[in-house]
C-alpha cells in the first residue's frame, strides 16, 4: 500500500517538473481545511489541489490526499462542488483548480456549520488509480476516540466558527468531527442505539459503545445537562442503497464512509452496502392493568401521520392495544392534516384522527374521540403537513372539559384552579416555539377529579 502512495506522488513530483516555473506549486487540502471551521484559503483560488476521489454525488465528490501532513486537527478532505453530475469515479488521481468556499446549508443566519469546498473546479484527471483509495481513518478506541460529553465549552460568543475560538479535537465534539471533514473513516464494531429513523438514518456508537457514557436498559444512550454525547455517529446511506431497518441494539462490524455535513449534524456517508446482525431487541408491553381508581396516560409520536398512511395507520393502532393495552388518554403528537403533505390551505385534521380512532377500535380497543387545536396554516411542521399534537381518550372512563378560547394569539391560563382554554396552546408566541411544534393543553376529569395535562414534544 505505502509504495502505491510514495508512485503517486513521484507521479506528481514529475509533473511539477514538468511545469513552467511561474505556475503556482500544488496546494495541498489540509492546507485548505486549516485548523478551524473555515478555511484559511477562503476566497481564494486554488491551483493544482492534488488527491484521490474517495466518493461521487450528483452535484459534486469527495477528494482525498492520501498521505496529508501527519496532523490530526487538519482535515485531508475536502467536496468538490461541480453543480452537475462529475464525469469523475471513484478511485482518479485528479488535480484540481478552483475557488474555496464556506457553504452553510439551510437558511443564511441559521445554526447549521459551514463545509468547506472547491468551487468553480477544472478538473484534471492523471490516471484511475482503483487499485487503492487512501486508508480510512478509525473511529473508536483503535484509532481517534470522538469526545464522549462536550460539544464545544469555548466558542467565543458562542460561535465555533469566531477566529478567536479555540479550536480542540480532543475535547469537543464539533471540532473532532470538523478535522475529519469530507474525509474516509471507517467504525468498526458499530452498535445501534436507536431504530432507523424515517429519513434513513442509523445512529451508533463505535466498538459496541464501551467508550460511552450512561446507556439505558434497552440500548440507547441517555443526555444529561453536561453531557450531549458527542460519541453518537449519524450514518446516512443515501449514497449507496436503501437504508436497512434498524432497532436499537443491532451490530455492524464496519461502517465505512465520507465524513459529511447535513441538518444540523455531521454524518458518515456510506460508501459500500450496510451489513446488519439483529440484536434481538422486542417491542415492550406494558404489564399494566388499571383498575377502577388507576388512570394510564401515554405519549406516542405518530411520525407524520396522514390519512393516506393505511399501513402506519394499522401498525400505530395494534401498538397502541396490544403494547400500551389502550391507555385512557393518548398524547400524540405529528398529527398532519386531511391531506397530508398537500399545501392547500388545509388545517383541520378530524380524518386523520378518524382513520387512527376506527383502527384501534377494529384491533379490539376502545372508540376514543379526540381533541387539538388546529394550528395557523403552515406555522408548525413542513408547509402543507400542518403538525400538531393532539389528544385521544376514553370517554368511557375519563371526561374532556371542552372549554372554548382563541389560544392561536393568546396562550391559556390557569384562572381559579381551571384552564382559560381547553384544549389550548400554551405561550404561543414565545420565540422557543419558532422552530418546532407549539404545544397544548388539555382539562380532564376522572373519578371526579380534574387533572391537566400538557402535550409537547422536541423541536423538529
């Protein structure tokens, strides 16, 4: 393998002889991935930026120096954005001429991190090389150990991407993960710490977590206020098949991908097929049985749930009588419209209820009726879905106390002991809510008592 690496770049060391003198000498990429977010190079034009292509998307790929500088805190990756299919494969020993650039995904002045790239490339292929791509760089115990608490503790002003912030691979997660930017990794022993969630992404840890702080009982990892658990790698498998079905608990014994930016986090994109081994793990049911004086109260989020959503609809519903045995109040939460993803101007939601209500009754459970407050057109959820939580009950052992109220613009509140509105929103206009689903409130009475309860879930 090292005399593969020492022919390439005699290869490209002949090649500079070759060369007009005037003409600039090679760039390498750590030199334009720097020790930082952003790139010291920013703005600049690139010439002769040597490497091996390690991945190709559809707007651009993923270039690889595969001996680099020797230092950890630089990344030796880098994207290439082409804005069209490349005419590179995987495994051309290309040099590349072109503008660095800081791309952020998403909105201007959101939270997302910038990724460096190569824009506005000339690409010069020397010769496909597939006899070896360079060799991925570990992750876990047998290689770079990923911080295990700390996502960033010394961004100046808050912002890891401030020049005057300390940069620090070892301790903080954003910067463990920036140094491997747009490079092949590979995580050996991979364990799944929740199911496959429905964009196709798997999260794990590396060597069946032993590195990792607090797991709970059935596999997954538990936050604390100090501790957000940088060790949690996403995997994304949108460059090669379809994700597999994962739970919690599932094994891999490697993962191999390009170090990638996306939503928020930064995620391995495979680059060969997932291979999964079953870890046994089996729905919980709950052993409860309430008897006349005990109420049972569950949360279930539904996951974009739209009339249209048979298969779902039936599933959401055996789970719900068979392994929550049909709790007398059900808070739901991604409730969508009457037409789901349709951006018509449609909010109410009373068929989506309605098609879950009649499949839990015909799974052999009780005909609940349910409540929400239909919210303001394409202000919660992606526009046209119209997310809301909501609840369903028993009537026939809990009560609702319908009280109506316009809790739209104004929030409910407590007034003599009961609610201004219920069912109703709760502190709609407060800025924590821009971004993920507002949430209710509704009164209740059982056996003569009265009881709110709040409906709310995590930011989308």
């Amino acid at each position: 393998m090292e005399r593969h690496y020492s022919v390439y770049f005699d290869i490209l060391d002949r090649l500079q002889d070759l060369y007009n003198q005037a003409i600039a000498p090679f760039t390498r990429i750590h030199q334009i991935q720097g020790k930082a977010h952003r790139s010291p190079l920013e703005g600049q034009t690139v010439s002769r930026v040597p490497g091996v292509v390690t991945a190709v998307r559809d707007n651009g790929f993923y270039l690889q120096d595969p001996i680099g500088d020797g230092d950890d805190a630089t990344s030796e990756g880098v994207f290439v954005f082409t804005d069209a299919a490349p005419t590179v494969q995987v495994g051309d020993v290309a040099l590349i001429r072109g503008t660095v650039r800081e791309f952020r995904p998403g909105e201007p002045d959101g939270g997302n991190l910038t990724i460096t790239q190569i824009v506005d490339p000339t690409v010069r292929v020397l010769f496909n090389s597939d006899f070896f791509l360079p060799r991925p760089t570990l992750i876990g115990s047998e290689g770079r150990q990923p911080p295990t608490e700390i996502i960033d503790n010394d961004a100046v002003e808050g912002n890891a991407e401030n020049p005057e912030t300390v940069f620090d691979p070892d301790e903080d997660g954003l910067d463990f993960y920036e140094s491997l930017e747009g490079m092949l990794v590979q995580v050996d022993d991979a364990v799944a710490i929740a199911p496959s969630n429905r964009f196709g992404e798997v999260y794990v840890l590396p060597n069946n977590g032993e590195n990792a702080t607090i797991r709970t009982p059935r596999g997954g990892l538990v936050r604390r206020e100090n501790d957000f658990n940088p060790e949690r790698i996403q995997i994304d498998t949108s460059l090669t098949d379809a994700a597999p079905a994962v739970n919690a608990g599932d094994r891999f014994d490697s993962i191999t991908g390009v170090l990638d930016y996306s939503f928020g986090n930064f995620e391995v994109l495979t680059t060969s097929p997932l291979s999964v081994t079953p870890g046994g793990l089996s729905p919980e049911t709950t052993s409860l049985t309430p008897g006349d004086n005990q109420l049972t109260v569950a949360s279930y989020n539904v996951l974009a749930l739209s009339p249209d959503d048979e298969e779902q609809i039936e599933a959401i519903a055996q789970q719900i009588v068979n392994n929550l045995r049909s709790p007398d109040i059900l808070g739901l939460q991604e409730i969508e419209d009457n037409n789901g993803e349709v951006d018509d101007g449609t909010v109410d939601a009373s068929e989506t209820y309605t098609a879950l209500i009649d499949a839990i009754a015909a799974a052999g459970g009780p005909r609940y009726e349910f409540r929400d407050v239909p919210p303001v057109d394409s202000e919660d959820g992606f526009p046209g879905t119209n997310f809301r939580p909501g609840f369903l009950f028993n009537p026939e052992r809990v009560s609702f106390i319908d009280r109506p109220g316009d809790t739209l613009s104004e929030g409910t509140q407590v007034i003599d002991g009961v609610l201004s509105a219920s069912p109703g929103r709760i502190d709609p206009n407060n800025p924590a809510f821009e971004e993920s689903i507002r949430p209710i409130i509704g009164e209740f009475e059982f056996n003569g008592d009265r009881l709110f309860i709040i409906n709310h879930q995590l930011p989308i």
